[in-house]
C-alpha cells in the first residue's frame, strides 16, 4: 500500500473540537439549569439560577430550536404558576422560538389546546387563555364523561351535561 500522502490541518482539527465541546458545555450547562443542578459541580444548587427565577426575564436563547410544547413547558416550569396565551407566546418568542405565524398567540393557544386533548396532556386549562402544568393538578377530573371525546355519552343535553364538562382546578401556589 501507498502511504496517504494527504496533510493534515492540526490547527483546523483543533478549532473544531474547541468549538464542539463549547458547545457542548452550552448544551450540559443548560440540561444542569433545567433540573436544578449547579452547572459543572454534579450537586444539587441551594438557590435557583438567577437567570431562570420566576421574576427573571427569559434568555434570548432558552427556547431556541424547541418546539411549541417543549418550549411551553419549560417556560411554565420556570414561572411555577398559571400564565395566559399571551403572555406564554410573548416569553416563547423572546426566549427565541422561532415561527412563521402571523398569529403566534392563536397557534400557542391552539397547540395548548390539543395537548390538554391528548391521551396525556402536560398542560392544563385553568380557565379560558390560562395555562399550568397538568402535574400540578394531580386530582382534577376529566372533561368527558365517557372519555371518547363528546360531551355526553347517554343522551343528556348539552345543557343538562355542562357542568360536568369543567375542569375543577386549584392554583398550585393556593395549595401550601
């Protein structure tokens, strides 16, 4: 066999493995925030990151690349309260989400909606354009009565079957 007689670039080589474990230690620091670790010690923070407390602003970047129900539960868990449609769209494309809609807040608020739809929804309706987490509200009943999705399953009105389609559900905060 012929020796490959093809220099290599160390310098380039080098560049690029720098840049890849920045961003890496991005990616880690940022996984760490997320579940209450101090970034790079492996122990559990005493305090929250400044920048994710729930009065804090949201990074310009904290929901780059997620998609709508990633970046809505993150943004909850960060508040750890009830937030409208509004003020969840505004967050999300401040944190740096990125859509093509010409109404963010109808599609958030679109997307909410088929979740808490789902089988198993993370997000929960408090009221009309508020959202929470569904796991903050462990106890509260379900919205068909028959579970396939209509309103009524034996034949009642709508009017008469109304109160059994609302949610009953408490502010986590209210709760201590």
């Amino acid at each position: 066999m012929e020796p490959n007689n093809t220099a290599i670039d160390y310098n380039a080589v080098l560049a690029d493995l720098k840049k890849k474990r920045d961003e890496l230690d991005k990616a880690i620091a940022g996984i760490e925030v997320i579940i209450g670790l101090a970034p790079n010690s492996g122990v559990q923070a005493a305090q929250p990151q400044p920048s994710l407390a729930a009065n804090a602003p949201i990074p310009e970047d904290a929901f780059f690349g997620m998609s709508i129900v990633e970046a809505a539960n993150k943004y909850l868990q960060i508040k750890k309260k009830p937030q409208t449609t509004k003020q969840i769209a505004e967050a999300l494309e401040a944190g740096g989400l990125t859509n093509q809609s010409g109404n963010f807040g109808n599609t958030v608020g679109s997307v909410l909606n088929r979740n808490v739809a789902s089988a198993n929804p993370i997000f929960a309706n408090i009221s009309r354009g508020t959202w929470g987490l569904s796991s903050w509200y462990g106890n509260r009943r379900p919205k068909t009565k028959n579970g396939n999705g209509s309103k009524s399953g034996d034949g009642e009105s709508s009017q008469d079957s109304a109160s059994d389609d609302v949610d009953v559900l408490v502010d986590p905060e209210e709760t201590d």
